[in-house]
C-alpha cells in the first residue's frame, strides 16, 4: 500500500532519495492505513539540526470526522544523511519533497522523500509534449 505523489515528477527533477522514518501518533498511523492523507503539497525542512515536513495533511480518524491536522512531524534520518542533505540544499533552487508514503514490514511508516530541482514552465510543456508522444506510440 503505497501513497504516491503523482505530480512530482511533472513539477521537479528529481536527483537524489532518502527513505526516512515519521514521528506519528497512533490515530495518524490508523489514518494513513485507510489512505487518508494528502502529500501533494508537502515540503520538507531542516530545523535545529533535524528535518520536518510540513503541509502534509492527515485527516483525523475518528468515524465521521472530516477534520485535518497539518502538524509540522519530525522526519527519522541519520546525522550523516542530515549533513549530505543540509551540503545540497546550499543551492537555492533545491528543495526536498516527500513522493511517496509506504509501511515497512506492514508496521513501521516509512517516507521517500527526493531532493529536487524545480522545472521552469517550458520544462513542463516539453515533457507533457514527450509524454502525449510516447502514448500515441504505444497506442499502434
């Protein structure tokens, strides 16, 4: 079961991944297994010496709630992937985002999260063109 942030590809190059652990309270986890949770505006952040992410949206689990915390949540790195990241993100074009949230031996939630590199709008114009091409030629 995996939550996948469909337009990162499209909005980023993607250059280098991490998988990290989340700091979650246990209805967050509960929300998260029914596939209640929103990435696609997320971003992530280093504060104090440690990463966050921030804008991801859970909604609560109690039954009919439609209530959504947008919490900041620690983010479970080594120090040595911390000092890699903070090295890269000297650059101010680069930014990390989360792409994908997956559960590890069905217990432990685990998140993908990319350094990226923003695409400027011709970018984007060109890979939906290379796109629309690559289907039309699966389609013969």
């Amino acid at each position: 079961m995996n939550i996948i942030n469909r337009k990162a590809r499209f909005q980023y190059y993607l250059l280098d991944f991490y998988i990290a652990g989340i700091q979650l309270f246990g209805e967050e986890v509960k929300s998260i297994r029914n596939r209640k949770v929103n990435i696609s505006e997320s971003f992530c952040q280093i504060k104090n010496q440690e990463m966050y992410i921030i804008n991801l949206y859970i909604e609560k689990y109690k039954f009919g709630s439609n209530d959504y915390t947008k919490r900041e949540r620690k983010l479970l790195l080594k120090k040595r992937e911390l000092i890699k990241i903070s090295k890269k993100l000297i650059n101010p074009k680069i930014t990390i985002i989360p792409v994908e949230i997956f559960f590890k031996k069905k217990r432990f939630v685990k998140i993908k999260i990319y350094i990226a590199k923003g695409k400027k709008m011709y970018d984007k114009r060109k890979s939906k063109k290379n796109k629309e091409l690559i289907e039309e030629i699966n389609q013969y």
